[in-house]
C-alpha cells in the first residue's frame, strides 16, 4: 500500500524539479544571435595532436585539388575520424594529367556520387606501409573495389599509380601518389 502512495508523490515531485513541464521561451537578442555549433570529427580543435589523414592532405601545397574533391564530396568528416585509414593521395599533377574537364566536371553537386566513388577508390581501412605490400597483393577499397599492387626494383606501385611518398598520420597514414586510381580500371 505504501508503494502506491510513493509512486504519485515521487512523480510530482520530478515534474516539480524539471519545471512541471512548462516550457520557457528565452527572447533574448543574444540567444537568437548564436552562431549554429558546427559538428562532425573535423571540427575539433587540437593543436598538439599528429595531424590526421584529412589535416595532412590540407596541409600539402601539392594535395589542393584532391583537398577540394574530399570537401565536395562530404567525406572530411568521415576521413577525420579514429580509422585506421591509408589514403592514397593523388598528387594536382595526378589530377591534371585526367582529361580536359573531368575534375571540374566531377566537383559538380549532381556527379557527387561518382565523385564519392571515386575517391572511396582510395582508401583502405587500416595502415598497409608500402614497403610490407607484395607483388600481386590485392587490397579491398572504401567503395567496394579491389586494387592490386606491383613491386618492380624496390618500386612499389597500386594498380598503375607510383606511390612516391608517405606521410604517417594520427588516424593511419597518407601514402602520396602519382596518378589518380579509377575504380574498374
């Protein structure tokens, strides 16, 4: 009998607590004023920390157009997260060596699919160093697809794109390369 008379009473009293439900409406200037928080993983701020995948691609003067293409294609958020990643970079050499037209063509809001296709083509999750790949290795892609690396002379290749550097990341690393990968090719 004492738990039905408790019940009630520890109702009221949270309903108490919390304002009874009613709601206030705050008119002040001020408030209308705030600025929208912005969200998402590459939004923190954190100067001290080993950039990652994302903050060494903008960080490379060489790395602007495929910088343009991951912000086209809303994945800066998703390549800012913990990974592991390894993203193979195509260098603006590697973009400008495309066709007339294709890049200004694929950072157009209506080609945002192909577009986020094409650069899941070059990601992997986890961290493959070059050096530990071997000839005829395939890996599996972000966007579903396979890519195959070759080894010729120490020369360490994914499907037909050198890797010329590597920049090691907090959520991975950044394996720099000379072509741009085309998923089906």
């Amino acid at each position: 009998m004492k738990t039905k008379q408790i019940a009630p009473l520890a109702l009221i009293a949270l309903l108490c607590a919390c304002g009874g439900g009613a709601t206030e409406t705050n008119t002040a200037p001020e408030a209308a004023a705030a600025p929208a928080q912005a969200i998402g993983q590459s939004n923190v701020v954190d100067d001290e920390s080993q950039r990652n995948v994302v903050q060494v691609a903008v960080a490379s003067p060489d790395h602007s157009t495929l910088v343009a293409a991951v912000k086209a294609a809303d994945l800066v958020n998703a390549l800012s997260n913990a990974g592991p990643f390894t993203v193979y970079a195509p260098t603006n050499a590697a973009f400008a060596a495309l066709p007339a037209g294709t890049v200004d063509g694929l950072l157009k809001p209506e080609k945002k699919d192909a577009l986020t296709d094409i650069l899941q083509y070059h990601v992997a999750v986890g961290v493959y160093k070059p050096t530990d790949m071997k000839d005829g290795q395939v890996l599996g892609m972000v966007n579903g697809g396979n890519a195959t690396f070759h080894v010729k002379d120490g020369q360490v290749m994914i499907n037909d794109a050198k890797i010329i550097g590597v920049v090691p990341a907090a959520n991975g690393m950044v394996c720099v390369i000379d072509k741009v990968l085309l998923p089906g090719q």
